[in-house]
C-alpha cells in the first residue's frame, strides 16, 4: 500500500504542471494546490516515520536493470526543505505580474526536484539532474536580458562539461559491476575513485563547489531574486544529496580525501571571494559556496542536517536582499542605509543570527559539530573562515534601518515571516534538546569579533577581486585542469 501511495505521488508530481498551460488565467494559484499535495503526503510519512524507507521498481524489472526509486528520512526532509522554501517563493511571487511560463517552469523544477531526492540509480540520477540542468537555464535566462542570456549560456556549457564526464564515468562504472543501482554497487564495495570522480563532477558544479562552479557570480547575480533563491537553496542540495549517496555507496579513501580538500578550499574562498564583494547577492553567493564547504569536508548525517538548515536560512537572506533591492533600487554594499519594513528587517536578522550560528536559530548546532569535530588547526581555520563570512554578511546588515511600517509589500511580507517562523521554529526543536551555554557564549564571542574585526578593516577593504578567473575561457581552462589533474592521479596511484 505504502508502495502505491509513492508511486501515485510520483505520477501526480511529474503530471501537474503540465496542467497549467490548459489553465493559464489560474496559473499562479496552481502551484499553491501542488505544494500543499506534497506537504500533506510528507506530513503522513513524517507522523509514520517507522514506514521508511520505501522502495520501488517501476515496470516490474530486476533491481539491477530497473529504474528504482527509495524515499527514505533523508529523502523526506530534504523534500519538506524544498517544499517549504518553494511556498515562500511563489508568495513573494504574487507581488509581481509574472506569466504562466514563469509557474510553469518552477513547478516543473519542483517535481524534477522531488523526482531527484528519490532516484536510486545513476541513469535516473542523470535524467532528472539534466532536466534541473536545463530548467534552471531557462529560469535565468527568463527576464531575456542581455547579460542574463549570457549567464544561462556559461552555465550551459560548464554544466555539459560535467555531464560528459558523468555518462563517462557510468560507462566504466557499468562496464566494471554490470549495474547503475546505487543499493548493488554499495554491497560490491566499488573503490575506482577515477570513475566515481567523474560521476561526481555534474554533482559539484551543482553544489556551487570552488573549483567546478565558476558559472556562480554570473547567474546569481543577474537572475532576479526568486531565482537565485532557488539556485542557492535548492538546486545546491540536488547536488549535496546525491554526493552524500554516492560517498556512502563507494567505498573509496580517494574519493573522501579528494571531497575534503575540495571542501577546505571550498570554505575558505568562498568566504574570502563574499568579502571582497560590493554586489550584495554576489555576497551571499560566494556565503552559499562557503557554506557548502562546511558540508563536504562532514559529509555525513549532520552534515546534511546543516545542509538542510542552511537552505533555509540563506533562501531567507535570499529573498530578503531581493527585497531590498526593490526598495532602495541598488545592489551596491557601499552606499547609505535604507529605510526598510519591520517585516523585512525580521526576516534578515533571522537569516543572518542563522548564519552566526546563536542557539535556537536553525543550524548553530549542526555547524557547531562540523567545526569541532577535526583537530586544533583545521578548528581554527574553520572558525577564521566563519569570521570571514560574518563579517561579509554584516555589510548588508549595517544597509537596512527598521522603518515604522510593518507592511510594504503583503505578498513579500507574507513569505519572508512564513518562512522566518519555519526557520525559528526549526531552529527551536533541533536546539532545545542540544542547548549549553557554551554554544551560546561561542557564538556571541564569535559574532562581537566579526563587528570588531569589520570596524577595523573596513577601511582597508579595497582589495582585488579576481574578476577574471571567472570569465568563460579561464573556467574551461580550469576545468581542463582539474580533469588532467584527476586523470594523472588515476594512472599514478
């Protein structure tokens, strides 16, 4: 029975938004009616979490040549994640004449997604990370400005790069245990680090990883602010789910040590590069591949606890920002604070003591955890790194000045206090159980030398921005890089 549930799920996810081209006069309400489905079946599975996991073949063939689908704990809150964050962002939506291409595009997204967090093989794994692929491109791209068609192009070719590289790496893969299903190949202990690499590519560039996500500053920052809310918040999970399957189905010591200093590098340049910003979205964009950074190099159950945690949070900050820009008209860091909606000033303090880390807000412990769980230095390095991105975030926060009006915008007010009071409320149930005055007097100590440290070197800020690496043809030279480096691993060791 529970078995049929899913798979009628699966169906009505994959059919609705095809609906909406029919009905195109209702077709920002649709979305509304989809996510409130999805919420009602994932609040019967989390009250009977005992059901999990479900497995299913579809077409009745063998596990080793069906396509498979497991919705399991994991599969459950990154879904409600996803879900939640969506509902924010078609509220914020309402406060704009958008088409029905616009909903028919993000709830297509949405049930590419949910098909994506229950795939269990590397076929079905390509598929819908191709369809996110291309739906995001499009998502970019859909205001048809000049430097967004750009931005959706570099993504485009940096993401079929990966791609390639994933199918070739599938290909030795299968060639080598005559199977795609992650569940099969976990029992037969795979080590071939050169074929998992290159499956986990795609993944990486996803993820928004230093290294493999040159396509960031761009398309954060010239799609418009639902958008890189998603980019951020969600399509890096698709990414950090699927690297967290596959680094517990392979078995490879390779494969960690070359995720952690991805990881390490990940974390100190993206809050290096959040520093030097004057955009306030690329801020937060180069805070969200830090951030990631956190996650890789603790790539396990708490791991992805943070990684659910921040999506939250930083989809806040996200459509927080958005907000501002609408207000005071400007994306620049250095230029005098704006007079902004209790509603909004809420929500980004929310957001930014998430990101600080205070006890009871979402994801303090889980970072907590992550910090302290390597030796003394690399403790120290990633409280550096946690300076360094507090401090960027603390730019925008000196912008915004609480006005008198609570309301400016109901729709935008709406989402941004829905998906506050899902951040705080989280942030209560995964703290109270956890809470020590220690956490509490770490993270005040941390966030009062971050504004000590920002007074002091604020003046000193104008440092250089490395623009250039970003450009398209140093990415695919970095790109050749990385994949001569890997490849010259794989026949030495």
């Amino acid at each position: 029975m529970n078995s049929e549930t899913l798979q009628l799920f699966i169906i009505l996810t994959l059919g609705f938004p095809f609906l909406i081209p029919f009905f195109k006069k209702w077709s920002r309400y649709f979305p509304f009616a989809y996510v409130s489905l999805s919420l009602v079946f994932l609040l019967f599975f989390y009250l009977n979490r005992e059901l999990l996991p479900i497995r299913l073949i579809f077409g009745g063939w063998s596990r080793s040549i069906g396509i498979e689908i497991v919705f399991s704990q994991e599969s459950l809150h990154f879904l409600a994640i996803t879900n939640l964050i969506f509902l924010s962002v078609f509220f914020v939506s309402l406060s704009e004449k958008k088409d029905w291409h616009y909903y028919f595009l993000l709830n297509l997204l949405l049930a590419d997604i949910t098909c994506l967090f229950v795939a269990n093989d590397l076929f079905n794994i390509y598929v819908t990370l191709e369809l996110l692929s291309l739906l995001s491109y499009l998502l970019i791209s859909i205001e048809l400005k000049n430097r967004q068609i750009w931005s959706s192009l570099k993504y485009m070719i940096l993401g079929a790069i990966g791609f390639n590289l994933y199918l070739i790496g599938s290909a030795i893969l299968y060639g080598e245990t005559g199977t795609l299903n992650l569940s099969i190949i976990s029992s037969l202990n795979y080590d071939n680090y050169f074929a998992i690499i290159l499956i986990m590519i795609p993944l990486l560039i996803k993820s928004e990883v230093f290294f493999f996500s040159m396509w960031v500053p761009s398309a954060q920052t010239e799609s418009e602010s639902t958008i890189s809310t998603i980019l951020s918040a969600v399509v890096v999970n698709a990414g950090l789910f699927h690297l967290f399957r596959l680094s517990i189905s392979f078995h490879s010591q390779m494969v960690h040590f070359f995720l952690l200093i991805v990881g390490l590098s990940t974390v100190f340049f993206g809050a290096l590069f959040s520093l030097l910003q004057r955009d306030i979205k690329m801020i937060l964009a180069f805070s969200t591949m830090s951030n990631v950074g956190f996650v890789l190099i603790f790539l396990t159950d708490t791991g992805m606890a943070y990684a659910c945690s921040h999506s939250l949070y930083k989809s806040l900050l996200f459509l927080s920002v958005g907000y501002f820009i609408t207000i005071s008209g400007s994306k620049d860091c250095k230029r005098p604070a704006t007079t902004v909606p209790i509603s909004l000033y809420v929500a980004f303090i929310t957001g930014f003591l998430s990101l600080v880390g205070f006890p009871f807000f979402i994801g303090g412990v889980f970072k907590h955890q992550i910090i302290f769980s390597y030796n003394l230095i690399t403790s120290l390095l990633l409280l550096f790194v946690s300076i360094l991105s507090i401090m960027a975030l603390i730019r925008i926060f000196l912008l915004m000045k609480p006005g008198y009006r609570f309301f400016s915008k109901p729709f935008v007010d709406v989402g941004l206090l829905l998906l506050s009071f899902v951040v705080l409320f989280s942030g209560l149930m995964t703290t109270i159980n956890r809470f020590s005055y220690d956490l509490l007097l770490e993270s005040i100590i941390i966030l009062c030398i971050s504004f000590a440290a920002f007074i002091i070197f604020i003046k000193r800020d104008n440092l250089f921005y490395p623009y250039k690496l970003f450009k398209l043809s140093n990415s695919l030279a970095i790109y050749s890089i990385m994949i001569g480096i890997i490849i010259t691993l794989s026949v030495l060791l």
